[in-house]
C-alpha cells in the first residue's frame, strides 16, 4: 500500500513538473509574439526606389545608409502599398520612380494610400560610371533611393487627371501631322519615280482638292498605277478627315468655360493664334505653378546654355533641355509676332544689328513669353505697339 502511494506521488509530482513545463513554454511562445506585433518603424523614414516595368517592378528600400531589401514584386499598386505597409509598419514611406510609357498612375495611387511619391525626369537621375557599365534593374532601383535620401532628387510636375486627358487631343494631333505628312511624302517620292512631274502651283506642303484631283487625272490613264494611287490618297483623305474632326473637338474644349477667357488673352497678342495659345494652355496648365518667368522660360528651353571648366567659359546657345514642341510654335509665332507688333519689330531690328535674324528671333520669342505669362497673370489684354 505504502508503496503505490509512493508511485502515485511520483506520478503527480511529474504531471505538475510537465504542467509548469507547459505554462513556461507557452509564457514564452506569448512573449515572442508580442514581441513579433511590436515591431514598429514609428519616426523612421524609408526611402523607397522603384524601377517600374510592364509586369514587374523593382522595389528598393534604403534608410540611414543601410539597405534594407531589394525585391522584385508584380507590377501591381496594390500589391506594392500591401507589400510596404506590412514590411514597414508606421515608417514615414518616400517613394520615387523615373517617368515612363505608365505616366502618373502609379504616383496617385500611392499618394491616395497615405504615401509620398515623387516622379523625376530620368536626365536628371546621375549615374557613375560603375552604374553605366552594371546596369541592372536592382542598381536603378537602389540608385534612385539613395538619390532621394540625399535630397539629390528635383520632382517633376505631376498634372491633375483632367489636364492630362485633355492634353491628349493636342499631343495626338501631333502624331496625326506626323502620319499625314509621311504619307504625303511616300505619294510625291511614287509620282517622282513614275516620272510623273508635280506642277510648281501643286508642289508645296498645302494640297489642295485641285492636287488631289490632279493626282487622279495622272494615275487614271494606267490602271496598273491607279491601283496604289488610289489606296495612298485614301490614306490620305482618312488622314485629313481625322485630324479636321481632332481639330473640333479641340476648339470646342478651348471654348469651354475653363479655357475660354484665357484663350480670347492669348489670341489677343500678335502672333498668337488658336493652336499656339491651345497647345501652351494644355502644357502648362496653371501657370502659377512656375514661380518666375525665369522658371518658366526654362521650362520652354529659351534660357542659354554653357560649358565652363577653369577659365573656359563656352555659350552654347539656347539650351538643349526643351519643351520642343513648345518652343519651336513659339519661335515660330515670333516671326509672325514682329510683322503685326510694332514694338516687337524695333526690338527685332535692334537685335539684327548686334547678331544673326536667326538668332535674334530666339530674343523675340522669349519676349513673346513673358507677354503671354504677364496676360494671364494680370488677366489684362495684350496692347500692341506698347513697349514692356
């Protein structure tokens, strides 16, 4: 008897041993996982590169000279706030991406998830030369981290969505120029090579429905040529058919209520007519935006450049960074500026005896500019002959 009372007491004193064991480990385990949901980047700043991609973007995270991963995730938005909320819970997040074919999309999205993200214009992204000659998503990615977290990074201006579409319209008018002049192009290069001599009257880049007609007359008499005539002036006519009904729904927006008093401005000044003053309304949107005229003539690229090392100071005329669509309208509404604008022409005459007309015009051009920021600034109508 006395000695299965002493095997119970054993047997109890091992389950409270195995007890205990159990409350220790479990006292731990709680402890652990506590800790585990403690984890926060409160006051921490993560500087984040992205290196986008059609299907998968590179992710870079840097912060206080460390990097703290680098990963290849789907080119999603959703998956990359998921992604950087439940790595970096509480952190100040400060993304930056190059500007790309994926425009501003990816940009909005993050700022509506609570999270900075600025775009930057890939020029002015500096690489060494390890980076040129090791150019890897990973480096890119890691690179425009570590630019951010420097503070070495200028954001580019990110348009709202309404101004974005509705630039659409003149951007691809752009394109649509382009076609119909390249197909004008391939119909002359077929007339010339059938020997068939376009008329002096004819041959200039406006044609008119007498050329169209003349085309035919030449091609109808050889049915062999009539059949790819005909096909390239179709694609001609759909051509200038597009761009009529492009150029209405244009005006028709340029009439509308945001844009019309502005519009009637600019149409005001000499020079300036209704596809000039479209175009600058829809690629500058606000004009408050640009500080300074300063800031906006180097916007358009009217500003000069220079290459100066020691003693060597070199002009290299205006500069190459450019809005090149932009400036060359305004270049060339500058020329008809000086014929209608009294004071424009004594400045041009002014300027032709110290250079070049070529070279004075540029000068011209960039007075043309400031009258356009000073008009819709001052929301005063252009005075012409008054010179400012």
């Amino acid at each position: 008897m006395q000695q299965q009372s002493k095997i119970w007491l054993q047997r109890r004193t091992l389950l409270e041993k195995i007890k205990i064991m159990k409350q220790q480990t479990s006292a731990a385990t709680e402890t652990l996982d506590k800790g585990k949901t403690r984890i926060d980047f409160t006051g921490k700043t993560i500087y984040i590169g992205i290196d986008v991609h059609k299907k998968d973007w590179q992710v870079a995270q840097f912060h206080a000279g460390l990097v703290l991963g680098n990963h290849r995730i789907t080119g999603s938005s959703d998956q990359l706030i998921d992604f950087l909320k439940k790595r970096y819970p509480g952190a100040d997040l400060k993304c930056v991406y190059e500007c790309c074919a994926w425009g501003f999309n990816l940009q909005r999205r993050l700022t509506t998830a609570g999270i900075e993200c600025i775009v930057v214009h890939a020029a002015d992204v500096s690489e060494s030369d390890k980076e040129k000659k090791n150019k890897t998503d990973k480096v890119d990615a890691l690179k425009l981290a570590r630019h951010h977290a420097a503070g070495l990074l200028n954001a580019i201006h990110v348009p709202d969505e309404q101004l974005q579409k509705e630039r659409n319209l003149m951007r691809f008018r752009k394109k649509l120029l382009g076609d119909l002049n390249r197909s004008k192009n391939r119909l002359k290069s077929l007339l010339k090579f059938q020997g068939i001599d376009i008329p002096e009257k004819f041959d200039n880049s406006n044609w008119s429905r007498n050329f169209i007609i003349w085309i035919e007359e030449q091609a109808t008499p050889d049915p062999l040529l009539f059949e790819s005539v005909e096909v390239m002036l179709d694609e001609v006519k759909m051509q200038r058919q597009l761009l009529l009904k492009l150029e209405r729904k244009l005006r028709r927006l340029m009439s509308s209520g945001r844009y019309e008093a502005k519009t009637k401005l600019l149409t005001k000044i000499p020079g300036i007519g209704p596809i000039t003053s479209s175009l600058f309304l829809l690629e500058i949107g606000d004009i408050r935006r640009f500080k300074s005229f300063d800031a906006l003539n180097s916007f358009v690229g009217f500003y000069p450049g220079s290459n100066s090392s020691g003693e060597k100071d070199i002009a290299t005329g205006i500069s190459k960074r450019k809005h090149k669509q932009l400036r060359t309208m305004l270049v060339e509404a500058a020329w008809q500026a000086i014929k209608k604008d009294p004071a424009l022409l004594d400045a041009y005459e002014q300027l032709t005896k110290k250079m070049k007309g070529n070279k004075a015009i540029i000068r011209i051009a960039r007075k043309l500019l400031r009258r356009m920021r000073a008009v819709l600034i001052s929301g005063q109508e252009y005075e012409i002959g008054v010179v400012k």
